[in-house]
C-alpha cells in the first residue's frame, strides 16, 4: 500500500496486486477504482485498462526501456510503473527506476552504480545491464538467488540473496540447518547477504554450480517461480521436477496475454530440451569431476576469454584413474595454450610426480558427442 502525506495526515494513495492497482480517485470523492496492467515477455506495462475495459495507458519502448513519446498514447498521471515494472521516481522528474538493488537510467541504458558481484563477470563493464542484451534478459532486483541443496541436489531452500550460489548441507548438518531456516524466516532474515555468507563459509560451495551457459537459460524463463522450478530441474533432472518447471512456466506465460497471443507458450518444450541437455551435461561434471577440478578448467576458461570443452571418456562418465585429458579449444594458438597449459587437470606436476595426461584439438567440437562445456566468466 502507498500513502500520501498532507498537514501530517496520511492518506491512503493506492493498493497494487500481482496484475494491477487499486487507486482512490480523489477527484470521484475519493472512490476506489481498479486499474489493470497488461505487460510484455518482460514485465514492462505496455497498457492499462480499468474495470470497464478502457484503455487508461500505452507505452512502447526503446530496447534499454525509454519510453516512445507519442501524442496520441494515453498516458495516466497516477502510474509511476513502467519498464521491467519497476516504479519511475518521480523526484527531480529524473525518471530513474528503482530496481531495490540499484537504480536504473533507461535513458543511457546504464546503472548507477557498479554490480556488487562484478568480480563474477570480469568480461563484462561493472554498469552494463543484461549483458548489453535487454530484449531477451531481465534483472528482477540487481540480485540473484542462492540454491542450498541435499546430498542428492534436492532443493532444501532458495533464497534471493544475489548469487546464484549452490550450497550443498550434509546429511549430519541437516537438522541444525532447518531449525536456523526456521526460526529465521519467522523474521523474514533469509534473503540477508550476511545470512547467506555465513552458511557459505560454514559450508563451502557444492562440487556443482551452474555454467553460464544454463544462467543464460535461466534467464529466459517468464516468472522467478518458473526461473527456480528450472533449477530445481538442473540441479536434480527428475520426472517430478519436469512436471514442476513446465507447469510454472505454462501457467506464468499464459497470464501474460501478450505471450499468448504471439504463441510463446508453445516454446516451453523447446527449453525443456536445452535443459534437458544442459542437466545431462551437468550431472556427467557433477559425477566425474571434483569441485577442484571444475574451478580449474573455470579459471582457464576465464583467463584466455574462450569456451573449454572436454570430451572423451572423461565427458561420457567413464574414465579410469589415468584416462586421458582430453580438451577441444576451438581455434587457439600457441601462446595462449601456454597460459593455461599448466593449470588444467591432467597436467604434469612435479608435486605429485605424475606425467602430462593431456591431449589438445585445436578444431571444432563435434557437439554430437559427448562433452563438458566451461565458460568464462
């Protein structure tokens, strides 16, 4: 509910719900009216009707959210919720959207501040929005979610605490865990960054985390109750959890009536097939390699700005204790093979005192066979 302040007297202003507003009319002596607002595949209100069917507003965007400015769209003068749907801030009339994390320029297509986990995206400018990609992405809040699962990455609890995190709680912490979800929730701390921090370090992270692949395809999902249903399917690509995903994400597209009319939901089978492939690619690396390994291949992935892919025995979940290490980098050279050559798992370590077990393809990947893609991030 937003109130309005006047000679210290509150005044009730407006009540919003999932799909639209409740408004006193000040000028109906004071009577309550309900706006609609219809949006696109990305939250942002393209059109409100009230009860009667009338069309109050219309807006049509640039790509990084300014609006159109055209004559003949009703605008109304009450809404403050535009692009993303998120609220315009009115003070100063310099239209900056709140976002809860940061705000946001729509007209430069910019944030105001960096991204508080910009170290997880060194590629990428601190301020850039959706990775420079707006007609496809969306930042809910400025923040991600963390994903704490059981030993079988069933999912325990998700909280909204700007990660993406996977956290994995040992059958022998299992019981202290949910009596701190407990009687944390009851305070509503869950979603608290230091909270979350400190089962991290409690903890550790698990063996898997997501690629940035799957963040990607996480992405396109049309609601966060469909975005974790899909993780959920990820972390554990059961039956159940098909069910789950498809089903919020049916339900979460047919309720905008955009994506209805333009046919969009008839793609939900489509995603299902990439995350399927993608699950499978993640369970082989969850079951073949150690959590050291993956950072490694990560971090080389990282350093020479180029997708890392791993295939042989070791991609088809059926390498012995010396099979060999076998990369496809498609397409580099000497000088930057010899940045990484070092550092990923099969390489010689005079430590260990075990021989290079490596073999490079320089040539593309044959994506009909088995592999393991790493990104850099």
């Amino acid at each position: 509910m937003i109130y309005s302040k006047s000679v210290a007297v509150l005044h009730l202003e407006s009540a919003h719900f999932g799909d639209g507003a409740i408004r006193v009319n000040v000028s109906n002596s004071g009577q309550q009216e309900v706006d609609y607002f219809l949006t696109d595949h990305l939250g942002s209100v393209r059109v409100i009707v009230d009860g009667s069917g009338v069309v109050k507003e219309r807006n049509d965007y640039y790509p990084f959210g300014a609006r159109h400015v055209r004559g003949d769209y009703p605008q109304l003068a009450a809404n403050r919720y535009k692009y993303n749907g998120k609220e315009e801030q009115v003070t100063g009339d310099l239209k900056y959207l709140d976002y809860g994390a940061r705000m946001y320029d729509s007209g430069l297509g910019i944030w105001f501040v960096g991204d508080p986990f910009q170290e997880n995206f060194v590629s990428l400018s601190p301020y850039n929005y959706c990775s420079g990609n707006p007609m496809i992405f969306i930042d809910p809040n400025g923040a991600l979610m963390t994903h704490y699962v059981d030993e079988s990455y069933n999912v325990i609890l998700q909280t909204n605490d700007g990660s993406d995190d996977v956290v994995m709680v040992p059958n022998n912490r299992r019981q202290e865990f949910d009596k701190e979800v407990k009687w944390y929730s009851n305070c509503g701390y869950l979603n608290n960054s230091a909270w979350n921090q400190y089962w991290k370090d409690e903890l550790g992270l698990a063996g898997f985390q997501f690629s940035k692949e799957a963040l990607r395809v996480l992405d396109q999902f049309n609601s966060s109750w469909s975005r974790d249903n899909a993780a959920r399917f990820l972390l554990n690509p059961t039956f159940v959890n098909a069910l789950r995903m498809s089903f919020s994400e049916a339900i979460s597209q047919w309720k905008n009536p955009e994506l209805v009319a333009g046919g969009l939901s008839s793609g939900i089978a489509g995603w299902q097939g990439v995350l399927n492939r993608l699950a499978r690619n993640e369970e082989i690396a969850k079951s073949v390699l150690s959590f050291g390994e993956i950072k490694r291949i990560e971090n080389a992935a990282t350093r020479i700005g180029k997708e890392i892919h791993l295939v042989g025995s070791r991609a088809r979940g059926q390498a012995k204790a010396f099979s060999d290490w076998d990369y496809v980098i498609e397409g580099i050279n000497h000088q930057t093979w010899n940045k990484i050559k070092n550092s990923l798992p099969g390489s010689k370590s005079l430590l260990d005192n075990t021989p290079k077990n490596i073999d490079l393809f320089r040539g593309k990947l044959d994506r009909t066979k088995p592999h393991i893609t790493f990104y850099p991030k």
